[in-house]
C-alpha cells in the first residue's frame, strides 16, 4: 500500500492539515492558480505523509506529524519563494526575444563587406579582393559558430539561430554563386 494514500485519523491529520492550509492562504494571497495550489499542496501532503512513514515504520501519530512539520519551512516561505522565482524570471522575460548580437553580426558582416570592395575607396587588385573575402569569411564563420553555440547553451535568453546560419552561408554562397556564373559566360 502506498503510504502517502493511507487513511490517518482526523486527530493525526490535524497538524498537516493547518500546515496545508496555511500554505494554500499563502499561495492564495500571492495570486497562484488553484490547481498550481493544489498541485503544490499534495506535494508537501505526499512529501510529509513519505516522511512520516519512513520514521515510525508504522502507522504515524500527531506527534510524529507534528515533529516532520516543525523541521519544514514556515508556510510564509512560499511567499519569498515565489516572490524570488517571479524576480528571477523576469530578466529572462525581457531578453527571451532578444536576438544574439554575434548572430546579427555574422549576417552583416558579409554584406559589408561587399559593398566595401564595390567602393572607391577599396584598394583594387584580385588579391586584395581575395584576402579580403577570406578574412570577412572567417569571421563571419566565427561570429556565427559562436552565436549558434550561445543560443544553443541559452535558447531562453537569445534567439536568431537562422540569421547566425544565414551569416555564416552567406559569403560562400555568393562567391559560389558568382564562380558558378562566371564558369557558365
């Protein structure tokens, strides 16, 4: 028989069920859901009523409950706690949109620099043009490998794992392209 399911008397039960009642006021005034209350209270019940069972072997009295009880948190813990975990999630709310800045990066880079080698102010020459499409290609490639492995590490915190794959492909894609143009004229 599971212990947690067992019938204890009104009397034995007393102690956990002002504790379960104190908690669910608390959770009641910091505005949680009924069932998340619920869920949250037949934990504590399971969890209490498991330990009591493992201590006395038999069938637990008042004062063992009471005894648990007393080494558990004061039912006004559930209040910090939740006070606390809505404090941590909110940062994580503000930035849970937020594209990573190396995954922007690694799409744009490439792009400047191509229009950088259509401009004037470009030295000319083809080794210059190739020197230069190997270093922006490079760090484009870093900046995205770096970008895909945050956003992989923190999928809460960033997004953009196409624009960093898009920033990556995309030099050698338009030097592909433009090989494969060229071969075709």
């Amino acid at each position: 028989m599971n212990h947690t399911q067992s019938k204890l008397t009104d009397e034995v039960r007393s102690p956990l069920d002002e504790y379960l009642d104190a908690i669910e006021q608390v959770l009641v005034e910091t505005g949680i859901s009924r069932s998340e209350r619920r869920n949250i209270c037949d934990e504590v019940e399971a969890q209490v009523l498991e330990m009591a069972w493992d201590r006395t072997g038999d069938q637990p009295d008042k004062q063992d409950i009471s005894a648990i009880i007393a080494e558990l948190d004061d039912p006004t813990a559930y209040r910090d706690r939740d006070e606390s975990s809505a404090a941590a999630d909110l940062p994580l709310l503000s930035t849970q949109c937020r594209r990573h800045p190396l995954a922007m990066t690694a799409l744009l880079l490439p792009v400047a620099g191509l229009l950088l080698v259509f401009t004037p102010l470009a030295p000319r020459g083809e080794s210059f043009t190739y020197a230069w499409f190997a270093i922006i290609g490079f760090l484009s490639i870093v900046c995205a490998g770096l970008a895909v492995r945050d956003i992989r590490l923190t999928p809460e915190r960033y997004s953009g794992m196409g624009i960093a794959i898009a920033g990556a492909l995309f030099l050698p894609v338009v030097i592909l392209a433009t090989l494969f143009v060229l071969q075709i004229t």
